[in-house]
C-alpha cells in the first residue's frame, strides 16, 4: 500500500448549511472505516479539504477522492501527492544512513501531478 495526501480545493469555502456536508461526512466515515482514508479535515479556511488516502496506486487514489460527494457534484479541483512516509509519531528512520538502507536517494525524477 502507498501513502497519497489529497487536496480538495473548492471552489467556494464549505459552510455548516452547505447541503452536500452530510452526504460528505457520511461518506468520509464510511472511508475511515474501510481504513481508506486515515486523516481528513478542512484547511482554517474551509477552502481546501485535506486527507491520507492508503491505496495500491495513484489511480486508486483519485478514484477514491472523485467519489467524495463535495468533489463528484462540484467543481473542486484536486490534487493527489504521493507521500513516501519515512516517520510517524517519533518512529521511523531519523539518520541518514537508515534512509540509504530504505533505498532513499539524493533525488528521483519529478513526476507530473495529475488533477
């Protein structure tokens, strides 16, 4: 499984009387529940929709964040980051040499992001 952070960027700020924040909500739960999503909330701003999707592929991903029902009936734009999780919560490698033993290297070719 790969690590993705998704970007939901709306086009207006989501408010409490928005009427696609229950079938969101509801949806999200079902998310976490399957272990899907791990983390998911709102930037301060209500602009932007954040969360850790765990899935085998990018296209997963996406295919997970399009289902959101503030992005399938809007015209959110999202964006999907491949997160190469090294640390989480004080565990995990913290010197260089554990990086190396990863596989980690000075750099890797930049892949376009898809939206």
């Amino acid at each position: 499984m790969n690590w993705y952070l998704v970007l939901r960027h709306d086009p207006h700020p989501i408010t409490v009387d928005d009427p696609l924040l229950g079938q969101h909500l509801t949806w999200m739960r079902a998310q976490h529940g399957h272990g899907t999503i791990v983390m998911s909330g709102p930037a301060r701003d209500r602009s932007t929709g954040l969360y850790v999707v765990r899935a085998h592929s990018r296209d997963d991903a996406a295919r997970v964040a399009a289902e959101d029902p503030l992005a399938a009936h809007r015209q959110a734009r999202i964006e999907i980051i491949e997160w190469e999780v090294h640390q989480i919560q004080g565990t995990g490698p913290f010197d260089v040499e554990s990086l190396r033993a990863m596989g980690f290297r000075r750099s890797r070719p930049r892949q376009g992001r898809r939206r």
